[in-house]
C-alpha cells in the first residue's frame, strides 16, 4: 500500500495495464500523469505540440497495435475533439484510453467546463474515479475494455482526484504485445463511403455499452436510509457520503452511458432522488432524461466552483459542522510574475506605450494584473496572435494605439504558429512578441520544440524559432535580451512604429530553470520616493509604509537588476558579496 495522486495512479494503472506508448501536452490538472507515466520501465512517452496532435499520435499508435495512453487537461479536449470524434467511428487496434482531466473552481484554466458533454456527444464511454484507488483499477481495466468494443475510453478526473493522495495497491505489469497491423481501408480510412458504415457499427456499440453499463462493475449503491437516495460520481461522491452519512448513494464509475435501469430501480427505492454535481447539470440533465423524478434542493446548489461538504448539508437545508474561522489580518498573496521573471520588462514597456496587448495562456498571462496591467485580452491558446489581427483588421485606416500580440515559445509551437501563418497569408500587420523563457513555465517547466527537451530525455532537435518565422515570410524578425531595458524599449518603438508585421523574440531562461542568484540590490539613500521601482510588480519591492521609499526583501530578490536600470536617482545597487542563497 502506498499513496498515489490521481494522476499517479492513472499512470501507474496504464503501466500495470502494459500500456506501451504515452502522448500529451502539458495542462494543469493533468499534467503529472505523463511525467509519472515517462518515469516507468518499458514505455515510450512524449510532448507533442499541442492536443491534437497528441491524440493523432496515439490514434496512430493504436492503429499498429500498440496500447496508448494520452492524457490532457478539460480545454485540451476542445482542440483534440476532432480526432477523437471520428476516433469513436474508427474505433481502436491497441487499446487507447484518453484522461480528461477538469478545472472545476478555476485554479489553472480560463474556463469551467465539464468533459461529460464531451463523451456523450462522441459516444465514448467514460470512467469517472472518486480517488487514486479507483482512478488506477479503472484506468488499467479501461484497456481491456477498449479493445473489447473497440472504442477509446475516457477516464475523467477533476482537479481534486488528480491532485489528492490517497492509498493505492499497486500490481505487477501486464506483458501485452503489440498487436499485428492488418489493412483494413472499411476501418480506418474515414471517408463518407466507409464512415457511413463505420457509423452504424458505432450505433450498434452503443447499444451493446447500454447493455454493459447496467451491471457495470464501476458503479456501486450504497445503502443507508430509504428518505433520500442521491446520485452522484467522482469527487463529488467524496463531499456526499461525508455530508449526508444516511443517505443512500448510487456512484456511478462509468458516467456514460449510464445504467438506465439500475437508476430508475433505485429512484423507486428511496422517497426522494438528488444528483449532486459540481459546476454542471450533464448527470440531472441525464437522470431526467430517463424519465426519473429528481427532487429540488432546498437550497440550489452552487452553479460554479468547486463542492465541498458543508455546500452540499446547506444545500440538503442542514447546518455546515462548526469549524474555526481564518485568523484575522492574515495577508493576502496575489498572484505574480517571480522576481528576475523575463517577461517583466517586455510587460512594462508595454504599458508605458500603452499598447493593446493581446495575450495568451500561460505566466505572462499575469502580467494582465496591477501594477503591470498590460493585458487587454486572454481566451485560449495560440489566440494572441489570431485576436490582433482581428484588432487590426477593426482599426484599419483609423489612429489608433499599438496592438500587440504576445505569446510564449510553448504556447507559439502549440497553435501560435498557425495563427502567424494566416496573419502573413493575408498580409496583415502588428507586431507579436515571443515570450521565449526556454520552456514551458506555467505547467512545470515541461519541454517544448523551441527548446528541444524532450520528455524522456532523447536526442532531440531544437528549432530555429526565428528561422521558422521568416520562412513564413516575415521580414522583421528580431531576439531581443529581455533583461536589457533599453533594448526592449527600442525593439518595440521601433516595430510598433514600422506599419509591417514584425515579430520579436524576447530570450532568456526562466528564473526557475537555472535557480542562480547574484547578490542582491538595495535601495540606497538617494531614493527620493518617486515611485517608479514598484510599478514593476516585482515581489522583491515594497514601499514603505511611513517615508513612501521603495525597500527591497534581500530573501527575495534574485539579483537581476531589472530595477535599477529604471532608477533615475542612482538609488538601487547591487550589495557585495557571493550569493544570498
């Protein structure tokens, strides 16, 4: 016995299953699964550029025969939807079991979404675990049930199973070969003359899954009281039998289809049928559906964020058990970019130009918040780009501020590029800045393309990222050392300035890559408490409260001297010594 996350036990489970191939791209709450995944004997694994491509990868691999694992994080399974919705036409060689793992509550995402739509939609089974025990068994016995109706699986986790540790047994590895590749153009060839016939083996699947799920061995009842019986899967199971201990409870493991009979047998068992959710209504939706009366609460359940247990008594009209309060006065820690961050002064030039800035997903995404306050816009990956065309395209042939695109070299390999290749195909404008700190930050300093690490440790190759863009047919393209203030106020005056499209690239390593820190800066007695210094947003300056002078946190200050160089007294330098560390 031992304890797991979730997404360690996923893996673990994928491994005991004798899964042979892992592909992905980073997302948070999924992202530690492939890591673990990577880790194991006998498994080859990868970061793709983006969702679907790592989903291609593994419908590939299946195809030959190999068992594959890919996983992604709820908004990865919007840009990998295409595959997978004809994947559920093609069905699988190899086994193929796909994680989607959801945000709800928003800690790490733009959006709350609930991937249960997804598999009902695409009519691909879903596994829903409640803890790292149930998210290892479900996810080893979700091969086997891949293959056996030739359909990828999905296994769903929120962000509090994929992140919690709970015990889990572990078992040994299951040799499985990799299955001999058979041409068959009826299976996997997709065009209307196949995918029509492919779709009525789908129908037929569905039936058969109808008929599985009634005595699914992931779905469970729980008798306790006949007042109130109350559906429920995933995490949320958790909050339920810890608020309401006499109530029964049908878990439900397997999320769709789901077991039509067992649910309207057991709704005639108990006086009143709940289903507790979080931040969705796909399961009262669903219930309803199946002509089964589901009881109102007394109080609604919240519509959005994360359940808890006193959520769920209040919403049963029950007292929240006494628990004590915060301590007063306790500080608040507002997210912000790490002191010697790079992209800190790319941020505040952008303000001091007041440029529209249209951003991206990932760290500079916080150069959106105050003091910095750079950021107009954030929707989804590779966006930056495509939105300030658009912004160009609604201002054209009026004055207008600067607009400016800004992405990171991750984010820019994932679907950035694309976005660039329209921008240059229909000649637009604007200037994007490539954020390049050398990895992907934000999600745990994965590799990418641009800086060629791959998630094993192969021989890679890194690319040419600026001889990428000028073979898209940019002419302005030039890398900048984002340290150096005044070479990024020039880099961007000029570009802004030029009326082409012009892309900038802004290298240097994250902070958190080589974890070096020079001796650390003062503020001497010539500061005149102008101000300026924290305007930077870095976490190392604060002002003082009684003489308004800026002072700076030796613990905290990493010795890049982005400060000093906007102190126009003289009043910030660097103290004597070695490392602070």
């Amino acid at each position: 016995m031992e304890l797991m996350s979730g997404n360690e036990a996923i893996a673990q489970g994928a491994w005991e299953a004798g899964a042979h191939i892992g592909v992905a791209y980073p997302g948070t709450p999924s992202t530690e699964t492939l890591e673990a995944f990577a880790k194991k004997d006998g498994v080859y694994a990868e970061w793709c550029v983006n969702e679907k491509v790592a989903v291609e990868v593994g419908i590939g691999a299946s195809a030959a025969g190999a068992r594959v694992l890919s996983t992604m994080k709820h908004v990865g399974v919007n840009v990998a939807a295409d595959p997978l919705f004809t994947a559920a036409y093609t069905g699988v060689g190899g086994g193929m079991v796909v994680l989607a793992a959801d945000d709800p509550g928003m800690y790490s995402s733009q959006n709350e979404q609930d991937s249960h739509y997804y598999t009902r939609a695409a009519h691909i089974p879903m596994l829903d675990p409640a803890d790292s025990a149930e998210a290892l068994r479900f996810t080893r016995e979700a091969f086997d049930l891949s293959e056996r109706f030739d359909v990828p699986v999905f296994i769903r986790s929120s962000v509090r199973v994929s992140h919690t540790k709970t015990p889990v047994e572990t078992g040994e590895r299951a040799r499985v070969d990799i299955k001999p590749y058979e041409k068959d153009a009826g299976k996997w060839v997709m065009m209307p003359a196949f995918a029509k016939p492919r779709r009525k083996v789908q129908l037929e699947r569905v039936d058969a899954l109808a008929v599985w799920a009634e005595d699914c061995p992931y779905n469970r009842i729980e008798r306790r009281g006949s007042a109130a019986g109350v559906v429920c899967a995933g995490a949320a199971y958790q909050h339920v039998v810890e608020a309401l201990p006499d109530a029964s409870v049908f878990k439900l493991g397997c999320t769709w289809p789901l077991p039509a009979e067992a649910l309207r047998s057991f709704a005639a068992s108990v006086d009143a049928l709940y289903v507790v959710e979080e931040a969705s209504e796909y399961l009262t939706e669903a219930v309803r559906a199946l002509g089964i009366e589901v009881a109102d609460f007394v109080n609604p359940l919240p519509r959005d964020g994360e359940l808890s247990p006193g959520l769920v008594r209040a919403a049963f009209g029950l007292a929240e058990p006494a628990h004590e309060s915060a301590p007063a006065g306790l500080p608040g820690r507002p997210p912000a970019l790490c002191p010697g961050c790079p992209h800190r002064l790319v941020f505040k030039e952008l303000t001091r130009i007041k440029a529209i800035v249209t951003g991206d997903i990932g760290c500079y995404t916080l150069g959106a918040l105050p003091p910095l306050s750079a950021m107009d816009t954030c929707v989804d990956m590779g966006a930056s780009v495509s939105m300030a065309h658009g912004f160009e395209l609604a201002l054209a042939g009026a004055e207008h501020r600067p607009v400016v695109a800004v992405i990171g070299d991750s984010t820019f390999a994932h679907s950035g590029l694309s976005s660039l290749i329209s921008t240059v195909y229909n000649r637009g404008g604007g200037t994007v800045c490539v954020l390049d700190n050398r990895t992907t930050a934000m999600t745990g300093r994965q590799g990418n393309p641009f800086n060629g690490e791959t998630l094993q440790k192969r021989p890679s190759r890194e690319l040419d990222l600026e001889g990428v863009v000028r073979s898209l047919g940019v002419e302005d393209v030039r890398t900048i050392d984002p340290h150096d203030a005044k070479a990024v106020r020039a880099a961007l005056k000029s570009a802004t300035s030029s009326g082409e499209l012009s892309v900038l690239v802004f290298r240097a390593p994250c902070v958190l890559l080589e974890r070096t820190r020079k001796p650390a800066f003062a503020v001497t007695g010539a500061c005149t408490a102008c101000g300026v210094c924290p305007t930077l947003g870095c976490p190392a300056i604060a002002k003082d409260a009684e003489t308004g002078r800026a002072d700076i946190d030796p613990g905290l200050c990493i010795g890049c001297g982005q400060c000093a160089q906007y102190c126009a007294f003289d009043a910030i330098e660097q103290t004597e010594g070695g490392s602070h560390e």
